[in-house]
C-alpha cells in the first residue's frame, strides 16, 4: 500500500489499547470495531478517534486522492459533477449518520452483503476511505439529536429500507424514473435528509424541493457545501 | 421552551405518511418568522387526522402548539382546523 496520506502525524492522537478502548466505549461495540479493522501503510491499525465524534454527527467519506493529487475514479463522484454540485465537495461519496460508540447507521450500498439500512462499526472503511465530520450548528440541534438517531435506528419504516441503487444511478441522468418516489428504497443522503428533517425539523427545504420535485436528488456533496454544518477533521488513535 | 400556537395547511408528507410539512398562514409567518412548521411521529393529535388510513393528507388546514428551531416549527400537537 502506498503513502497514507489523510492520515499523518497531525492527526493521530496517540496510541490506544484494546483495554482502554472496552472501557471508553461498549464491549461489543469494541468487538465489532476492531473485528473489521484493517492494517494501513506503515503496518499501524488506525481506529477513528471517538473523542472527536459526537451522537448525530454525519460521517462524508472519499477514497483518498491519488498521490498525483488526482481523485480516484468513482460513480457517486461523477453524477454529483453532472448535477452540478461544487467540484471539491464531489470527492464525499456517501454519507452516514454517527450513533455512539465508533458506529454508524447508513443506507448501505448493494456491494455489501447486507444492503440497505445497516448499522455498521466507522473502522469497517476507515483503511481506505477518508472522513469528514459535518456537525449542525445551533443549540436547538443538540437538544434534537438524540431524536434524531433514535428515529434512524427504531423507526419501523425508515429500517427494512433497501438502498435506492435506481435513484442513485438516475442521478447521473438528473432523471428519477419514478419521481421522489423512495418508499422503500432510500439512499445515503436521503436517509439522513430524512432523518434530520423528520426530528429536527432540519434541512426542511430541502427536504420539501426532494419531496415535491420531479427529479430532485439530494447527494452528499450537497450535505459538504451546507454552510450550516461545522467542518471538523477525523482523529485517528494508534490501536496497540 | 417556549410553546406558541400555529395554524397552516399540510403541504408535503413524507412517504410513510406519518411525518409532513406544514405551510404556516401569513399570519402566523409574521409572528414566528418561520414559513413552515414539521409534524412528526412525536406529534400528538396526528393518529386523528390520518382518519384511519393510516396516511395524512396534503391540502388539510390545521392547528396546533409548536416549539421554535433554526429552521421550522416542530409541532407538539395538531388537530383539524
């Protein structure tokens, strides 16, 4: 594996054991962590800094630019240059929603063994993609996002969701065959669209131009670009 | 937090139905400085006007209390009105 090159001295926060880890979060959310966890370059096991992360965060990630400064080639990447989104926030391809203890629920995509509405431990890609944190500023959020996970993780509707492979890839074509028509199929940034609409109320309008709009997609460039989230950079520990 | 009462017409429901936008009346804009107010599944009242089809219904004018966000309204009860 070649240079890691989101990930360097600057923000790695020290080393951490799988003792200490099990004492900070849960048992089996540790378990199921550093069970997926994979080596990087240098032959360090880098796990996302939970200390960095709060409840309702979302998650953006990319795979990691070239070493020629390029981005990698990738389909999520292209649509969201076709819809126009801004080209430096084109690199995020997917979007996730941070519950606590280094896990996420998403709208997963069908390459996976199990698709659709999914918890999933952050080190599951965190050897090769990079992450962006994006959290809701305002004080009003902090009291709603509870709520706004518990409604990602128990709503009976929201859960056997399958991932919108049609929607995703009508993007590219500025074209939803079957209109805002996601009943059962959502995908990842319309999942958290939802969410944060449904128990915020956030992101309203744009909830009501995807809802309401011919073929009007929300993707993760545009969660980047929202000026009403803070940036926040991922810190990684050193597992021992 | 402050409650304050609201009233609109349903403009847009979310697929499952249970959750929807409500359009404030100009009125009530000018008051609140907010265009629309949110009903979700925390909303009280809400099971009474899906009228048992399980579904609310865009064009139906309501009522109710909210509390204020950055954003909308996030209604605590609803009702018909």
């Amino acid at each position: 594996m070649g240079t890691y090159q989101w990930v360097d001295a600057a923000n790695i926060g020290g080393l951490i054991s799988y003792n200490t880890l099990t004492a900070e979060i849960s048992h089996p959310a540790a378990k199921s962590a550093v069970g997926l966890l994979q080596f990087v370059g240098g032959g360090k096991r880098l796990i996302p800094s939970h200390e960095c992360l709060e409840i309702g965060d979302i998650v953006l990630s990319g795979h990691p630019k070239r070493e020629n400064g390029k981005d990698k080639w990738h389909p999520v990447q292209k649509s969201q240059l076709r819809q126009g989104c801004d080209p430096a926030s084109c690199r995020w391809t997917h979007a996730m929603l941070y519950v606590g203890d280094l896990h996420v629920i998403e709208s997963n995509k069908p390459t996976k063994l199990r698709t659709g509405v999914t918890l999933a431990p952050l080190t599951r890609d965190s050897h090769n993609r990079e992450f962006l944190i994006l959290r809701y500023k305002g004080t009003d959020f902090v009291e709603r996002r509870e709520d706004i996970v518990r409604y990602a993780l128990m709503s009976s509707y929201l859960a056997p969701r399958q991932y919108d492979i049609g929607g995703a890839l009508a993007s590219h074509f500025r074209w939803r065959p079957n209109g805002a028509d996601h009943s059962k199929r959502i995908f990842c940034s319309e999942f958290i669209l939802e969410c944060f609409f449904v128990q915020g109320p956030f992101l309203v309008k744009e909830f009501i131009a995807v809802t309401e709009g011919e073929n009007q997609f929300f993707l993760p460039a545009d969660l980047a670009v929202d000026d009403r989230f803070d940036h926040l950079p991922m810190k990684y520990f050193e597992l021992e | 937090m402050k409650q304050v009462p609201f009233a609109g017409t349903i403009r847009t429901i979310t697929r499952d139905g249970r959750s929807g936008v409500v359009a404030l009346d100009a009125d009530v804009q000018a008051a609140v400085g907010k265009a629309f107010a949110v009903i979700s599944p925390d909303t009280r009242g809400r099971i009474a006007l899906m009228n048992g089809t399980g579904q609310l219904k865009a064009g139906v004018h309501v009522e109710g209390t909210a509390v204020d966000g950055s954003e909308a309204l996030r209604a605590l009860s609803v009702k018909a009105g």
